[in-house]
C-alpha cells in the first residue's frame, strides 16, 4: 500500500467519487476542505489539512457547469499556494474550453489558451489531464503538462468482450489516428465516415471508406458532447449492413439533446469513464457502461510525487 503524508488529495465538487478512489488506490485519505457558498453564489474554500511543504494535488474537472468548476479550481489553486503548499497539481480528468483551441474565424477568443493562462496564474506548477481535445493544447501552458489517454481502459474493456467480425470506425476523418490504434490493439479492421459540420449540434454525414457490412463495429472518441456526429455515423453505418455497434468516449459530456439522440440511435453499448461524474439522467440510458479512470490517475499522481517517469506507465497496459 502506498502510503506517503507528504502528499495531499483534495478534491472539487465536480467529481468528489473519482477523487474517493483515486485516493483509495493509493491508500490515503483525501484531504479535508470545506467548499461553500456566500448566498451571492461566490465560493469559499477553507483547508482543513496542514499542506505547508507538502506536494498537493486537486482534483477537478471542469465539466458542466464549467464556469462555476473552473473558477472553484482557481480559488483551490489560489488557497493552496497561500497555505505554503510546495507543489501544486491541478488534475483534470476532463478540460473544459478545450474546443475553442484556435481562431478559426474573425472576432473569436482562443479561450483554451485563456484558461491555460488562469490555472498557471492562479498557482498551479504542473497540470494532469486526460485525453485533451486537441494534443497540441499541452503547449499552450507555461508549466509542465502530464497528458494521459484513456485508450488503455477502453481498449482492454473491448478486448475482454471478444469482438468477432470487427470494424474499428472513426466516425470523422480527425479521428482516424485514434481509430487506428483501437484497431491495432483489438485486431479489427479500419473504417472512416466522411462527414460534413453544418453547425455546433448539427452533422451531415455522407459515405463510409471501408467495409462494415455484416461486421460488428466499435466506434470510439475523445468524447461525446452533443452526440450528433456518433449517433450520425451509427445510423450510417447501420444502414449500410453492420451489425452490432459499440460506442466509447474517454469523456461523456452529454449536453443538448444528447441522451434523446443515443436513446433512439442503433448503438448496442455505450462505454464512457469516470472523467465526469455521471449525472442520474444520463444513468437512465439502460446501454450505458462506465469504466473508472482512478487507478489510471492514481498511478500518474503515485509517479508525479515520486519524480518518477509518466510516460512508462503504459507499458503496464499495452
């Protein structure tokens, strides 16, 4: 059992059950704080652990409502630092704001960078997330980024269910890297869909390269947001002859409209991880599978406090 009183577990209100059993794998116990609100809604955090020299870690992922979990991880941040803590590490299971990564018309924020900025302000000396939108948005801090994939873990769930006739799709052709890995590992063919964004929530997809008629599919993604563009690409390649589809998504947002759209697509299973706590209504989809992400973070958090290699560590899960 790893156990060192030197480090410090505290955790946000976006996802207090991953930070539970992060810090259960690493046999220690999360640290007390009190988070509250003035009745103007402006946050409060107290420590209730002594983290003078100590290497701290908080666990937050900016999720919805996002502003509200952003700012109460800045305000983490900013207590911390002011309470001596040595290191700070802000873990973020999943990084809100990571879409808005580049100015792709006139007039627009590049609010990824924005947020980037805050967290190094506010304190932070490193930050671990997982499965960033966009790989290159690790430069856009100013500290060191440790930046893990949940591929391991959903990879390993698919390859115990023993697929046969399997077509790994990558339902956009900016997730074709990604689809080809999950094929390599799960021993699948390839298949694209090619898809044309019409609006935020709106995807028009058009033809598939690649064979999926008769074949069982696994299609998987950074995440699932409004799930326009997989609910899309099952359709599709439902019509086109596949038989059993399978979604994963590292991260599910599930915003809009997106739990009436899976209820209604041809998908059999739907396999996210803990990244965001799952909310009682995306509990409703009887063909939801969760899988944690807490030995994962532990392990890397475990590595971080021992100045010990990150990267090495999937090596324990190829």
């Amino acid at each position: 059992m790893f156990l060192d009183e030197n480090m410090k577990i505290f955790s946000g209100k976006s996802n207090p059950s991953l930070a539970i059993s992060i810090c259960k794998y690493l046999g220690i116990p999360l640290g007390g704080a009190k988070v509250e609100e003035f009745p103007d809604t402006e946050k409060i955090i107290k420590l209730e652990d002594d983290v003078r020299g100590r290497d701290c870690f908080v666990v937050q992922s900016t999720s919805q409502p996002v502003d509200t979990n952003l700012m109460e991880l800045l305000i983490f941040i900013d207590c911390l630092r002011r309470a001596s803590a040595k290191r700070i590490t802000a873990v973020m299971p999943y990084f809100g704001y990571a879409r808005q990564d580049r100015k792709d018309e006139g007039r627009v924020p590049v609010t990824a960078k924005l947020v980037a900025n805050l967290i190094t302000v506010a304190g932070a000396d490193r930050v671990l997330a997982i499965d960033l939108h966009a790989q290159q948005l690790q430069g856009f801090f100013d500290i060191p980024v440790d930046h893990l994939t949940a591929e391991p873990v959903l990879g390993k769930y698919f390859l115990s269910k023993k697929i046969d006739k399997l077509t790994v799709v990558s339902p956009d052709v900016g997730n074709m890297k990604t689809a080809a890995r999950y094929a390599a590992r799960l021993g699948g063919e390839l298949a694209i869909v090619h898809k044309k964004r019409i609006s935020g929530d709106k995807v028009e997809h058009g033809e598939v390269i690649g064979n999926v008629k008769g074949r069982n599919i696994v299609m998987c993604d950074d995440m699932i947001s409004t799930a326009g563009t997989v609910c899309g690409a099952a359709q599709l390649v439902k019509d086109m002859g596949a038989e059993k589809i399978y979604v994963g998504a590292s991260h599910g947002v599930f915003s809009g409209a997106a739990i009436e759209k899976l209820r209604q697509a041809p998908i059999d299973e739907i396999v996210v991880t803990d990244t965001i706590a799952i909310t009682s209504k995306v509990k409703e989809l009887a063909n939801l599978k969760v899988l944690s992400v807490a030995e994962l973070l532990g392990e890397a958090i475990k590595r971080i406090h021992r100045n010990e290699s990150v990267s090495s560590m999937f090596k324990m899960y190829s």
